[in-house]
C-alpha cells in the first residue's frame, strides 16, 4: 500500500522508547493488577485485555466508566487538537526505524479518513495519540507490556505499540506484507472511533452487568467492528491499494482469531472464552468493511455476527 506522506506537524506522537517503563495511570493498584493479568490479556490486540482490567476494577469498586473519554456525536463539526502525551515530537519517533515510519503513514491516514467521515456526517472528531514504547510503558489504562500487543486506552485516547509486534506478526502469526501492519493501527484506530461514538461505554455497561459469557460477547463484537471499521478505512484508500494487499490482510485477520490462537496455545477451541472473534468472522468483517466502505455497514451489534 503506498503511504508514504504522514505529515509530523499533523498527528499527535509520544515516545516512552528509552524511558524505562513505570507504572500505569491507574496509580499503585491499578498497574499492579494489570501487570498481573498479563497471561489472560496475551499476545493480541489489547483492547479485549483492557475490557477485562476494567470489569476487575469494577469489582474492586472502581468505575470503569469514570475512566473512559470521549462520548456521543456533535451537532457542529470541530477538530480538537490534544497534546502529545509525552517523549519525542513525531518527526523524531516516526524516524526510529522502518516500522515506526509505517505506524505514523497508517496512522495519520486512518486519522484523515476519519476526520473526513466525521465532517460528512456532522459529527465532533477528537485526535488520539499515537504512543510508542519498548517492551514497557505507562498508559492511561495502566502498565504497557510488550506481550500485550498493540492496544487502545480510552482514558488518553493513546493507541499504544511496540514497534517489534510487527516482527511477531511477520514471523510468529506468519502475516507479512505493509498492509498487515496497516491494519493492526486501522484497527485500533477503529477503537478510537468507538470511544468517541459511545460504543465503548455501551459495552461496558453491558459487562458491568452480565455474567462472564454475555460480556465476552459483547468484546466480540466490539472487535468486530473495529475490523469492520479497518475495512472502511482501506475502501477510502483504495486509489493507494497495491495488488496483494487484501490478501496480506486477510491472512492477519485470520492469524489473530481466536479460534486459531487457542488451537494453536492450548490444543482445544473454547467459544465462550472467545473475546475477539473466530478467524472467519475477522476476515469476514473486515472485508465488509472493504466491500461497503460505510461505517453504517459496521453494526456488529444487531443480529447475527
């Protein structure tokens, strides 16, 4: 995929690369207690992992709701520019290695898509952050660890990686290319979208309250749509698609389901454990997206999924 044009004076990037790590936003417990569920989170797309952090701290009689941004759509369309959430400025940390410049093209093509797709509805777009870390870090939802992959924090509005997961996903998930690496930002970019929609505080509410089976669905298919959401994102670039590139998605969508990392990590598949979604139903909603390219298209929360 030909992205090559981010511009440094448009996104929003941190760099806790060389600072050592520390602890999480959460204060002393809630780092702690993230870090400590480090084995369940495991190595995928984070957002799932956070999810259940946040039901534990529920539990604990925290609101997990107090720690979410963001919220419904504007009747006027604005821009909101915050601050980058600390480290070097983007023409720095985007220039750190190959895979660092890569983050910072999807990333500031996924934020313009979306900025275009707010304008046409109307609907108020806040900018999130990109944050980059090395095997530890802080976020606004706690500890960041490298086994956790790539997630979203709704708390900063920071989309958090570890540059090497791109490594992992080449020679450990077998799915190679650019547009896999597009696609994991897309996709936590799609979380962004979610938080800013209120779609998050839905499935939170709805994890509040339901038992451990109906919550993980609710996850499913809250990632599902951010898949979904990645698909729009590449069907609004599609001028920049190179040939092979679908294929180079699909094979990353389907590496990263749920039903192959459990065959593969303990030898049996669990359905009601499911937090992301089977191998078919990623790829399947992710070339929805493609297909449609309407974020309308993306309602993975009515009907069957």
């Amino acid at each position: 995929m030909r992205l090559d044009d981010y511009d440094p004076n448009d996104i929003n990037v941190g760099d806790q690369r060389g600072e050592g790590g520390g602890g999480g936003g959460f204060g002393g417990g809630g780092g702690g207690l993230l870090l400590g569920l480090l084995p369940m989170i495991g190595s995928r797309f984070g957002c799932g992992g956070i999810v259940v952090v946040l039901i534990i701290l529920a539990v604990m009689g925290l609101n997990p709701l107090s720690l979410l941004g963001g919220g419904g759509g504007s009747t006027s369309t604005q821009v909101t520019r915050s601050a980058p959430a600390g480290g070097n400025e983007a023409v720095t940390a985007c220039a750190v290695n190959p895979e660092s410049r890569a983050a910072c093209n999807a990333f500031e093509s996924a934020q313009d898509t979306w900025v275009a797709l707010f304008a046409k509805s109307n609907q108020q777009f806040v900018k999130p952050t990109l944050q980059f870390y090395g095997g530890s870090g802080k976020s606004g939802c706690g500890a960041a660890q490298a086994a956790m992959g790539p997630f979203y924090c709704p708390t900063d509005r920071g989309i958090y990686l570890d540059t090497s997961f791109f490594n992992e996903l080449a020679n450990r998930f077998g799915a190679k290319g650019d547009f896999a690496q597009y696609y994991v930002i897309a996709h936590e970019f799609g979380h962004h979208i979610q938080n800013l929609l209120g779609t998050s505080d839905q499935v939170q509410r709805i994890q509040r309250t339901a038992g451990e089976r109906e919550g993980n669905a609710a996850s499913v298919r809250l990632e599902l749509q951010a898949d979904c959401y990645a698909g729009v994102w590449a069907a609004a670039n599609r001028n920049r698609l190179e040939s092979g590139d679908i294929e180079e998605g699909m094979t990353a969508a389907r590496a990263i389901g749920d039903d192959t990392l459990q065959r593969e990590g303990q030898g049996r598949v669990v359905p009601d454990s499911f937090t992301h979604g089977s191998s078919e139903q990623r790829m399947r909603w992710l070339r929805r997206g493609l297909e449609t390219g309407d974020p309308a298209q993306c309602d993975t929360f009515s009907g069957a999924i």
